[in-house]
C-alpha cells in the first residue's frame, strides 16, 4: 500500500477537552445579612454601603480576568454585585435557576430561638440525606439542584466560554458545587461561604472540575 494511503487510513486522534475556568462568587452584603434576617429568593434587598465595598475590591483585584461571559441570578444584588465588570461591556446573562433557595414563611424576618430550631433541625436532616426536605412553604435542595440543572447543561453546551464569573447565593453555591463536583447533596454544607467570596473552579482533561480557591476574600472582614 502507498505511504500516503497508510496515513489517511488513520482515525483522527481525539481532542482532550479543553480546561476550562469559573469564577463563582457569593453576592456582597445586604442589610439583611447585617442584620441577620432571611433572606432567600423570595427578598430582592440591594447591596449595603459595605457589600459596595466588597464588589468594589473585588473588582480591583480581578479586572485584569477577561471574563468571556458574566452569569447572575435574577436577585439584584447579585446583579450589584459584578455591576463594574457588566459596565465594562461584558457579555451578560441572568438566569432565574441560580437564584438562592426559598426559605418559605421564614424570610424577611429576624432569626430566633423558634426559628434557629426549626433551621438547625432541617440542616441535620439534610446532613443525613434528606434533601427533599424543605422548610414550611419554601424549597428543598432537591428542588433547587433541579432547577439548576439547565444552567449546568447550558455551560457545559458553551467550552468557548472561558473563564466566566457567576454571581448568585449561598445556600444555592451549596447546591451548585455539590453538582459541579458530582457530590451528594447531602455534602453541601463542606462548602463555607462568606459575602463576596470566590470558588475559583478548573476543569480538568477528563471533563471533570477541580476546586482551586475556595471561600476565598479579597476585602477586610465586616466590622461586627
């Protein structure tokens, strides 16, 4: 057979997958983080004067990223949150699937002793794996995960889009990270978070991701 027959005969080799990086945050502060009430999807609150600062230092420390897509709930203060990088002109995307979980009867008020009960009891029976629980008219973390899953599909339809910074909240990061690194959501509480911290993700050659910065602040700590 001719040299160049033996060559084309060949099957063509396979691409790795391209790594790929995520810059996922948790929203500044808001009043009611200061003040310790629910907040929950059911509460568009605004950023406070320090969650501005927050965003703000963590703008300063990131702008050199070039983020090709910023991804956010559609609870403004997340939106406030990466408002610097969407003014720079960035490609922007909100997607209801990201906002944080509902915490039912319980949000816009100030946590208590009856309330705190019914919180600590819920998490442990999520811990021991009952995550079709949810708190009196709000939703389980069953329930978030599945909302989420079309954004989880929709970043894995776009590799082109690297890195990308998403914005959204702490108990659904939980959910989040638990379905990036393929972990049961009874785990999801191994994941600290704080108000403008960043999960820096990379995916690796098998398609599968990596935590490489986690909980991570750029600005001082809140002032209480």
């Amino acid at each position: 057979m001719p040299f160049f027959n033996v060559i084309f005969a060949k099957k063509p080799l396979l691409m790795p997958p391209k790594s790929r990086t995520i810059y996922l945050i948790r929203h500044g502060e808001t009043e009611y983080n200061r003040l310790g009430m629910v907040q929950g999807s059911g509460i568009d609150s605004d950023l406070n004067e320090i969650g501005r600062a927050q965003a703000a230092a963590f703008f300063e420390h990131f702008k050199q990223i070039p983020f090709k897509k910023i991804y956010t709930s559609k609870l403004k203060r997340t939106h406030q949150s990466v408002a610097k990088f969407i003014e720079l002109g960035l490609p922007w995307e909100q997607h209801e699937g990201l906002n944080e979980i509902s915490w039912g009867n319980t949000e816009g008020h100030t946590a208590s002793p009856e309330t705190d009960q019914v919180y600590y009891q819920i998490l442990a029976a999520w811990r021991n794996g009952d995550t079709n629980l949810a708190v009196n008219g709000g939703e389980s973390p069953n329930e978030v995960a599945a909302r989420q899953k079309p954004f989880l599909d929709l970043i894995d339809s776009k590799p082109d889009e690297d890195p990308i910074l998403i914005c959204m909240h702490g108990r659904a990061i939980r959910i989040l990270l638990c379905g990036l690194l393929k972990l049961p959501l009874s785990r999801m509480d191994m994941f600290e978070h704080r108000n403008l911290c960043l999960y820096k993700l990379q995916q690796i050659t098998d398609g599968s991701w990596e935590i490489r910065l986690s909980n991570f602040v750029v600005h001082p700590p809140a002032p209480y």
